[in-house]
C-alpha cells in the first residue's frame, strides 16, 4: 500500500471513524445476525443473509482504513515548500482555453473534496500539477480530453 500524506486533523479524524466502526457498529451487526438467526432456518433466511452480507462489508471497510492509517504519514504545513505545487499546497492556476482561474488544494484521497475547493494528488488535475513552478503551464489529461492550466500561484 502506498504512503498517504495527510494532516493531523484527517488523521484523528479517521482514527475516531475506525474507533466507531469497532466499537459500535461491529457489535450493531452482530445483534443483527443473532436476532435474524432466531427467526428460523438459515436456509431461506434473507434477513440472515443480508446481516451476514453487511457484516462482511462493514470487516472490509475496517481492513481497508486501518490499511489507510497504517500508511499514513502526517504532513507539517509549516515545513511545506511553496516554491512548486506539492500535498497540501494550495495552487492557483488559469483554464488556457476559457480563462477562468481556479484555486485547488493538493490533498490525500482521504481528504478530497471538490466542493472545498481540495483535489485528490492522485487525481488527474492533481497528478497533471504535482511538482510545477509559477509560470509552467500543465497539460492535464481528462476524459473530455488534454486540458492546459497554467499555473498562477502557490502558497499554504
């Protein structure tokens, strides 16, 4: 699994979600089998069936994030370097076509968030502005096809 850079804030935050999903939501699911378990033969029992299935899912989600935590690795906004675009900087940047600026912030999956203006690193926009200077311009490629954002500012 790959290193995840991430703040402190998304770190406690899933820490918190994984603590929930152990100590409440594991056991809410194994009331839910117990209960469908009396209801009778397990043969044709849907309600069993469906506790199991949502059992299963709720085990891997709880694999999968603490596979997340194991690997994350907190980023210092104070040791952050915005001389280029790098996790958790926020970078301005002009659409070459239409013109319009935009502001994003380079962030870890776990903490991607169009609406807030956060954008994956692993993103195609995020991948395409990684390690670009003030004044490059970034050809970014997107399923409508090669978009070129030229990059305007970098800061924290």
């Amino acid at each position: 699994m790959s290193i995840q850079y991430v703040t402190k804030e998304t770190l406690d935050r899933m820490q918190a979600e994984l603590q929930k999903m152990r100590s409440v939501d594991r056991p809410a699911a194994a009331r839910a089998i117990a209960e469908a378990r009396e209801k009778g033969d397990l043969k044709e029992n849907a309600e069993y069936d469906a506790a199991k299935e949502a059992q299963g899912i709720l085990e891997a989600k709880i694999k999968q994030l603490e596979g997340v935590i194991a690997s994350a690795r907190i980023v210092d906004e104070s040791t952050i370097d915005t001389s280029r675009v790098a996790i958790l900087t926020k970078v301005t940047v002009t659409n070459i076509a239409t013109g319009k600026k935009m502001t994003y912030q380079i962030v870890s999956e776990q903490e991607a968030d169009l609406k807030l203006g956060k954008i994956s690193v692993t993103s195609p926009i995020g991948k395409g502005l990684l390690g670009k200077y003030p004044g490059e311009t970034a050809e970014v490629v997107v399923p409508a096809g090669v978009v070129k954002f030229r990059v305007e500012e970098i800061n924290v």
